[in-house]
C-alpha cells in the first residue's frame, strides 16, 4: 500500500503523487509546500475551542446507554460500526475499491472474501478481506484497551502499527532518479527513510525527519498525558493528537489509518464512538481540515471530528429497527421491559423538554421564511400576477401534522438517519410559486424508532410540476442542509437556538440556490 500526503492520509494525497518516500534528501534543491517544524501544543484556552453540544449529547448517550447494553442492541451495533471503520479505513484511503452495495453486506455479515466479487473491487478479494480483518482487530483490541485502562503510549502505538500492517510486506518509495520501487515495510518500528510526499505541481510537504522522531513521538504521548490531567474535552484532544501526529508521520507506512486509530482511542475512552470517516464528502472536509491544521488553525477539524460523533449518534437512536430481528426472546422482554420503564411520568417529563424547544424553534423557522417570503413578494412579486410566495405551517398538534411525510424521510435517507414523525412532527414551508411551483420545507421530527429525547430538524427542497396530462407531480426531496440538527433534552433552548439560527441560515441558503438554479 503507498501512503500519501497526510494521515490523515495514507493515500490521501491532497492532489499528491503517490510518489512520496523519497529516498534521495532533496532538501538542498527542492522546493517545499511545506516545512517540518515542532508541532505545538494546544493553546491555553482549549476550552473555548470545545463542541457545547457534543458534551450535551454525551451526557444523554450515558444516561441511555444502560438501556441499550441490556437488551443487546448496543454490542451489535458496536460490532457493524466497527467493522464500518475497518473497511471505509481502506477506502478512504485508496487502498482498494467497494462499492456501496458490497460495503453494506460486508458490515451486515461479516468480513468474508466470498461476499465481495471480482468485478466489485480493484484489488484480490482476499487481501481485501484479509487487510479488513486486520483492521477490525485493531479496533477491537482499542476497545480492549480502554476497557483493560491502559494508557497511550509509544509501546501500544507501536503494537497497532505491527498488527495492522501484518498483512503487508512492502511499501512505495522514488529512487535516486526518480523510478518508483519497493522497499521493505517495517511493522511496528519507527521510519528510518524520509517520508515526504511529492505534490502533483513539484512541491514536497515535509514531515518530521526520522533522527528525530523518537523525541518528538515521546513529547507527543507526555503532552497528550498532561491533556487528559487537564481534562481536555475528547473531540479537542482527538483533533490535536490527530494533527500532531500526522506532523511527525512517525512510520513508513500506514500513518493514517494508525492517526485516525489513537483518536478513536480518544473518543472511545471518553464513552463516544470510533472516528468514522464514511464518504468522498468527509475525505474531502478531511483533507481541507488537516491543511487548515497545518497553518495553525484546529477549528475546522475539531468541528469535522464533532459532526462525525454527532452522525453516529444518530445511528444509535435508530439500531432497534436494524437488529430488532435477530433479537432472543430474554433480549426482547428486557428491551420491552426498558421501554415500559422509559415511559414513566418522571422520564417522561425529563424527555418533554427536546418538545419545547422544537417548538421554540419551529416559531423561528416560521419568522425566518415570512422575512424571506416578505422581500420576494416586494422583489420579485410585480414582475408577474402569477408570481407567489407565502408560508403555511403546522404544529405537532395540528391535524395538518402528518402531512409531508414522504419527502422529509427522502431528505433524512440522504443523511443516513431514520426520521420518525409519528413521535413529534411539525413543519413550516416556504412556497415559491414563479414558473412552476417549488418549496423549501423545514421539519422538525423524532431520530429512531423510539422517542429518546432527541428530535430533528431538516430542510428539503422539492419542486411541484405539471406532466404532460396536466397533472401536478411532486420531485423527490432533496436535503438542504449538510447535517442533521439535533435537539436534546439536556441542552438549554437558548444554546439550542444559537446553534439553530447558524444551521437554518445555511440550509435556507442552499435551498434558495436549488430554487434559483431551476428558474
């Protein structure tokens, strides 16, 4: 396997040739996007630089957790994430090819080289499977590790490095005069060649040379140790470590895959999940988050690392309906049992506040589209009579409540979450009447099959057209917005509402973009 620009990259190369272990010290002629220099730590006032409702999600994921550790649901799906991680790991990385149907089966079944065909992979099917497996050991033994409270050190990052390389005997490295030969792979020891990857317009990204990475690996692991004295919060720590890791690229080989492991140590020991990296949309956040790392600036990847827990987040709350079906008996009357218990008024009225403050917001969204609706109608209105733009929405209580069901589920399916809108649903929508008719729909609905005190909000666009027998047909809803929005019953509905006016700003953005781009 060849490792590009960053770990985060193992081939990740940020439009890198894969021709990046360069045996020749080029440093007296070549030119440098990038110069090694001492990574350094994080700046006194991390705190500020924590995710709120990240620390608001986790304290609802613990008082949850118990629930779901009983009836079994939560130690199956722990197994299929990570067997996500172990396989979009190499995806992302370049290091084989699956697409999206075998990737599904591979999670869902097992990682078996028989599941995945010839013609579904650019690479044998066995090493695929074999490179997976390995993979998947070494988070599993991550979740050992925590669970067994041993520390990180440079020992354990080293054994990671030998047990999921175990696979592979060579790496890629440029000659003297620049043809592209194999070198032998060292597992579990630290580089003695540079590693510097050759961009596509000459210019070489320089990581940390191997005389001194012994001394900068053990700076890393006392700085991250004096972290967690701190009590640095999880997402802040696993971008930091992340980052100044990848500046040390301590190994020939596999540095991304080993970076993204040490933070999903980090996540994991803080009760939040492995660091899953699931599409071309991540990989390319990823890349540009890292290069805004490198000039200094954390923010952008705390804030990817952040979404990605709050995604998988949303993928717990919806597990009872995937696995429901391989369920015992003794494991459905404890979930059974679970849910009764959830239900009791005490409970109930803790979860009620998630209601509240959907309702809060549901009135902002509503206040937003008439402010919209309003500079249309004076815009746009007098170039045509047949021109109209109003709002019309409903409350959860509302006999309207139901309505829209079809297109707000299209628009969480892109988001790979299930919305439920029989535990709470009301919406308000924007209507745009100009050529044909479009609509900018905001919802606010229930994540899973069971009301946990999380509810969602999304935006969809979709459009009404006449066919040719003169009927009105409606497109297909398209998600507005990048993530979904959550609400929860720990976090305060002014907290929730300065993240909400953020998030709404954007997606009625994208959303008008959608309206306009079809005019």
């Amino acid at each position: 396997m060849v490792e590009g620009r960053y770990a985060g990259a193992d081939s990740i190369s940020r439009g890198l040739r894969i021709r990046h272990n360069q045996i020749v010290d080029q440093r007296s002629t070549a030119a440098y996007s990038y110069r090694w220099t001492h990574f350094k730590d994080l700046p006194g006032a991390s705190k500020e630089l924590a995710d709120t409702e990240l620390a608001t999600l986790r304290k609802v994921w613990l008082e949850q957790k118990g629930g779901l550790e009983a009836s079994g649901l939560l130690s199956t799906f722990t197994e299929r994430l990570i067997r996500e991680y172990a396989i979009e790991g190499g995806i992302i990385e370049r290091a084989y090819t699956l697409d999206r149907g075998i990737t599904q089966l591979l999670i869902e079944k097992g990682i078996d080289a028989s599941l995945i065909p010839h013609n579904k992979t650019d690479r044998d099917p066995n090493l695929v499977a074999r490179n997976i497996q390995a993979h998947q050991s070494v988070v599993e033994g991550v979740f050992d590790l925590v669970k067994g409270g041993r520390s990180l050190t440079v020992g354990v990052i080293k054994e990671m490095h030998a047990a999921l390389l175990r696979h592979e005997s060579t790496t890629s490295a440029v000659d003297t005069i620049g043809r592209e030969v194999s070198v032998p792979l060292i597992k579990g020891a630290y580089k003695t060649l540079p590693n510097n990857p050759l961009r596509k317009d000459g210019l070489i990204h320089e990581y940390c040379p191997p005389e001194h990475v012994a001394s900068e690996m053990d700076r890393l692991i006392a700085s991250h140790a004096e972290h967690e004295r701190q009590k640095v919060s999880a997402e802040v720590e696993a971008a930091w470590l992340h980052h100044a890791f990848t500046q040390i690229h301590p190994f020939q080989d596999g540095n991304g895959r080993i970076a993204r492991l040490i933070a999903s140590y980090v996540f994991i020991k803080n009760n939040y999940f492995p660091l899953t990296l699931v599409n071309d949309q991540d990989r390319d956040n990823y890349i540009a988050c890292l290069e805004q790392a490198d000039k200094g600036d954390l923010r952008p990847l705390i804030s990817l690392f952040a979404s990605v827990q709050r995604r998988t987040f949303v993928k717990v709350l919806g597990i009872a309906s995937n696995v429901q079906e391989r369920l015992g008996l003794d494991q459905i009357i404890s979930a059974a049992r679970h849910a009764i218990e959830s239900r009791k008024e005490a409970h109930a009225q803790k979860l009620e506040q998630a209601k509240r403050t959907a309702r809060i917001l549901h009135k902002d969204a509503t206040s937003t589209l008439e402010t919209i609706a309003e500079k249309l109608r004076a815009d746009l209105g007098p170039l045509s009579a047949d021109f109209h733009f109003r709002v019309d929405s409903e409350t959860n209580e509302g006999q309207r409540r139901r309505y829209f069901k079809g297109q707000v589920i299209e628009a969480a399916k892109t988001l790979d979450y299930f919305a439920n809108v029989s535990v709470y649903h009301d919406w308000t929508r924007l209507i745009l009447r100009a050529d044909d008719q479009s609509e900018i729909l905001v919802s606010f609905h229930g994540i899973g099959y069971e009301y946990r005190g999380i509810l969602a909000a999304s935006v969809g666009f979709y459009r009404r057209v006449e066919t040719e027998e003169g009927e009105r047909e409606t497109t297909k809803a398209t998600s507005a917005c990048e993530t979904v929005f959550q609400m929860n019953y720990v976090e305060a509905a002014s907290e929730s509402q300065r993240r909400f006016d953020v998030w709404l700003r954007e997606a009625i953005t994208k959303a008008m973009e959608m309206w306009r781009a079809g005019l």
